[in-house]
C-alpha cells in the first residue's frame, strides 16, 4: 500500500487462537479469552514503520500492545489505516474492554481502552 501523508491512526484486528493469562508491562496479568480483538493506536509520523514494529515479533517490549502480540499464539489478522483520530476509531469499533486503560496511558478522551474484545 503507498504511504498517505494524512494518516494518523490505524486499527489492528488481533486474534488470539487459544485463551491464555498474558502478563502486560506493569499493569501485572490478565486473561485473554480465545477470540477477536481490535486495538487502536496512532503515529503522527512515520506510520508504516509503527505497523511494520508491530508486525515484527523480534522487538523490545515497550508498549502494552507488544505484550499482547508477543504471545504465541497472538496473530494480526488485519490492519486498516485512518485519517480519523484513534479515539474516535475506539469509539467505533465497539466491544468489551479487557485490560483497563491498556494503550491508553496518554488518553484526554476517556477512552478505557484502547484494546477491546470484539
């Protein structure tokens, strides 16, 4: 896909094969129940090289979303890009929150979450 200098965020639509308790950064452990997942993130510059980070599975663990797609049996299924802000993009793409506040440390809108199970 070419790069379009006007997205800001994007969705990546996670699935996790089999249920499992995965431990994220400090937040300690949480379970994660075997099904789809949507997480909203931006990158304000250079945002194909955000998601080519989060498609590698050689990485330091930095952010709560590298937990998550670390584990083994974790897999992205499908990426969409957006001029749209992610909170705007968690807003409309429903679900259950799972981890509180995951991927939403810097969060003004109120978000919860950022991940969410579908």
């Amino acid at each position: 896909m070419p790069p379009n200098t006007s997205w800001v965020s994007y969705s990546l639509f996670i699935r996790v094969k089999k249920t499992q308790n995965i431990t994220v950064g400090r937040f300690g452990r949480f379970e994660f129940t075997a099904g789809n997942y949507i997480y909203s993130g931006s990158a304000l510059r250079n945002i194909l090289a955000r998601l080519n980070r989060h498609l590698r599975k050689e990485k330091k663990l930095r952010w709560h979303i590298d937990y998550l797609l670390d584990a083994e049996t974790v897999e992205i299924f499908k990426i969409v890009v957006s001029t749209t802000p992610e909170c705007e993009l968690v807003a409309a793409g429903g679900g259950t929150i799972i981890v509180p506040g995951f991927g939403a440390s810097d969060c003004r809108s109120g978000c919860g979450s950022h991940l969410r199970r579908l």
